[in-house]
C-alpha cells in the first residue's frame, strides 16, 4: 500500500476509535445517571412503606413483618395512600359515637352504660381453636386486661356489666383507682369465669344486690346479677341552677341494673328460655319493691338479633310451640377452618322462610317446664316494656343489619355476629351509642382478640337519658 494511502487509512481508524470512546463514554454515563436514579428512586419507596406513627398499631406491624423491600407491599402502601387518611384512621383504628337526632342537651341526668364480655382467661387457653389466626401475645392476659381497662376509661363510663370475669381481683384493682366500686358472682359448677358490675361511687350508691344461680331452677350454671343503684342526690343538684328546684323525681333517681351471660349450647333453648325469663322475672320483681321501674340490662345471650329469643326480649311474649327448641338462639356455631365459617346473616334468611308456615314442633315436658317455668305451659310473657339502646340510634348500613342492630359484636375463627345487647325500659331514652367495628375491618384484622382490642367481643357502649327530664326543662 502507499504510504500516503497508509496514513489516511491510519487517521480514519484513529477517528473511528476515537469516536467509538467517546460514544461508549457517553451512553456509560447515562447508565450510571439511570442507576443513580433509580437507587434514589428505591430509597424514596423504601422510605414511603415506614410505619406511620398515626396509623393502627395493627397496620404498623404487619409492615415490619412484611420488609419495606417488598415490592407487593409498596403496591399496597402507594394503593392505600390513594384512599382519604381520614377514611382510614376512622375504619382502622377507631370506633365512632352515633348521636340521636333529638335534642338532650338540656336534659340532667345521664347515665353512660357499658356491656363488655372481656373473655376469660381460662376460656381462652381451654379453646385454642377458637383463635387459630390470634398470635398467642395477643392472648395474654396481663395485656388484655391492659387494654379493657385503656378502652373502658375511654368511654367515660358511669355503669359496667361484664361477663366472662375470672381475674376479679386484677380488675377491681385496676378500676378502683378510676372510682368504681364492683360487685362479683362466679358461677357455679366447674367454670372459674363469672358476672361483676361495677359503678362510679361518685354518682351512685348500691340500695341492694342479689344473684341468680340458675342451677337451683334445673337451668345450669350459668349466673346473673342484679343492681338497685340510686344517684347520689348531691350530683343531681349540681346541675341544677339555683332558680329551678328539686323535684321528687330528681331526689329518687334509681335503677335495676341486670347483668347476664346466657348458656351457649345452641340446642338447648329450652335452657337459653328459661335463664332469660327468670332473670327478666326477678328485675322487673325489684323495680317494683324499689319503686325504680327504670331497667337496664347488659349481656351476652348468646342469640343472634331477629331469633325467638330477640323477638321474647323486645316484644314480651313467646309460644314456644312455633319454634324448634335447638333454634331458639339461631347461633350457629360452625367448623373451625380458622375462617371458613358463614356469619348470623347468612343463615337468618332461611331461618325465617322456615317458620313463615304453622309449625309446631315437639316439646317434652321436662323442656316446656325449664323453659317457662311451669307444667303445661307454652306461652311465655314478661313484663317489662325492653327496647334495645342501638336500634333507638340509626346507624351506618356498614355496621348494622337491615333491622338496626350491630352487624357484629363477636369474631373469632367459629363465629361472628351479634350476641352482645343493651335493653332499657321505656322510661329511658338513648341519647348516643359507639358502633362497632365495620365488618370488612374485622375480616381484615383476622379475629380477636388483636393489637387494639383486649377481647374476642366488642364493648357495647351507650348514654342513656331519664325520658322525663323533658318534663322539667
């Protein structure tokens, strides 16, 4: 080749080469640009899915257990981040008060009433499969009895009806610092757990007290209460101002406070019957001797809203020929699968199709006597005019049925649904009540007992006025 032929065919390599470098360069420098971005990228998400200190303590953990590396769970952080903070704090965490629409602003005497089945220490050891999805921290006593007691004095509560206790002691120490007094019944037989009520000593003074063993009427050993409780005259003349005086009505404000935990077994109601017509005997017995017709009632009876058990409280009356007595709570308790189960509304439907037509079932007479309380007789009756404190307050389609009560006061991995209820006598009226958890919450945190809340059942809550308080303002 010639040499100058050379040298140009030298120059053009060089060049190429040269430009070969640089471009090589150039696109080693976007690469390492695009990497820095997307380390800086990766920071900011990992960043992003901290547990916020706001949040659910609930929704914190499952964060940490998860990893903030988790690409799914940056999915369902940035998804969540989408919907309004206000909406999640609310249904997360937090139980809302629903007030009525009438105005109680004027009136004095108010009562807030608490029914909570705090479930029992020994309950819980005992039925393991109850809490398959319940980490066993959340179990533990000396925390659940924490978070009651947390809860409960958030609630600014003047009355206490409590099932399930078997640590009296724990909690009467507990409370009596907060200025309740208690009472406690445990029940007879085997069980440890039983019935307390406490009230704020400040408010009311304890006229009597007695208890139902249910064992000495054939009706097993399950247990109840009852209060005569009389406001303290003092507190009432505090709100009083000094232009307006005291009517009788004022100086003898008393209640019967009724405390209960119904039999579970579902196919015995002929048992459920006859614990739930004597109680009601004995309270509306004591109104009357105490000049105190005013009731409330708090309780764990074990049937579910619209059974013949609902329909004996709220209406009064019952001819147990018309319904088969294993159906008298219609709670059924279904497979543990630890979540495959169908809920109360489920099964209600078919329930009522099937007593839409006469029916009567086959009672024996050992079953009718337990039952009513008398040989031959198919009709029960009580005398007091009950109303339930959370139909008396609309609420939300997404924690209450199409009737008014709540969708669900008990969730474990067997059941959930209601059983928990406050009744009051028509000469109370409610002015407020907590609703409880919105079912697709409670779906999501798996069961309870959890992180928030110390029992296998939600707290009923409400605030109670004396109907003729409107007589005086």
């Amino acid at each position: 080749m010639e040499p100058e032929k050379q040298r140009r065919t030298s120059s053009e390599d060089t060049r190429a080469s040269a430009s070969n470098k640089r471009k090589h360069s150039s696109i080693a420098e976007r690469s390492q640009r695009h990497k820095k971005k997307r380390r800086k990228t990766r920071k900011s998400e990992s960043e992003m899915v901290k547990p916020d200190p706001t949040r659910s303590p609930t929704l914190s953990n499952r964060f940490f257990e998860f990893g903030s590396s988790s690409s799914r769970t940056r999915r369902k952080e940035r998804s969540r981040r989408r919907e309004p903070s206000s909406n999640r704090s609310s249904s997360e965490s937090s139980r809302n008060w629903v007030s009525s629409s009438h105005d109680f602003s004027t009136y004095r005497d108010k009562i807030v009433f608490v029914s909570y089945n705090i479930l029992g220490v020994e309950n819980a050891s005992k039925h393991p499969d109850l809490y398959c999805k319940v980490p066993r921290r959340f179990l533990e006593w000396d925390r659940r009895k924490t978070l009651i007691h947390e809860e409960i004095n958030r609630y600014d509560a003047s009355i206490l009806c409590l099932q399930e206790v078997d640590r009296f002691d724990d909690l009467d120490n507990l409370f009596q610092k907060d200025g309740f007094k208690g009472v406690y019944k445990v029940r007879t037989g085997e069980a440890d757990d039983g019935c307390a009520i406490f009230w704020k000593e400040e408010l009311f003074t304890l006229l009597h007290q007695e208890n139902i063993e249910f064992q000495n009427f054939g009706l097993r050993n399950n247990v109840a209460q009852l209060c005569v409780l009389k406001m303290n005259q003092d507190l009432s003349e505090l709100d009083v101002d000094s232009q307006t005086s005291l009517t009788p009505t004022t100086k003898s404000r008393s209640l019967v406070i009724g405390n209960i935990h119904v039999l579970f077994n579902p196919n015995r109601g002929d048992v459920k019957l006859g614990q739930v017509r004597l109680f009601l005997e004995k309270a509306y017995k004591l109104s009357r001797e105490w000049g105190c017709i005013p009731v409330i009632i708090g309780g764990d009876l074990n049937s579910i809203p619209q059974s013949p058990m609902y329909q004996f409280m709220a209406s009064s009356k019952l001819d147990v020929r018309h319904y088969d007595r294993r159906r008298i709570s219609e709670q059924v308790q279904h497979p543990s699968q630890c979540g495959s189960f169908r809920s109360q509304n489920e099964k209600a439907s078919s329930f009522w199709t099937s007593i839409s037509r006469p029916m009567l079932y086959r009672w024996s007479e050992e079953e009718l006597q337990l039952a009513t309380g008398s040989e031959g007789v198919t009709y029960l009756q009580h005398h007091l005019k009950l109303c339930s404190a959370y139909l008396g307050v609309p609420g939300s389609c997404r924690t209450r049925d199409d009737h008014g009560e709540p969708l669900a006061t008990s969730y474990h991995s067997k059941f959930k649904g209601t059983v928990d209820y406050i009744w009051h006598t028509e000469e109370l009226v409610p002015v407020r009540v907590l609703e409880t958890l919105p079912v697709n919450i409670l779906k999501r945190i798996g069961g309870l007992p959890n992180e928030k809340w110390g029992s296998d059942h939600l707290a009923l809550v409400c605030e109670l006025a004396f109907i003729d308080d409107c007589d005086r303002t």
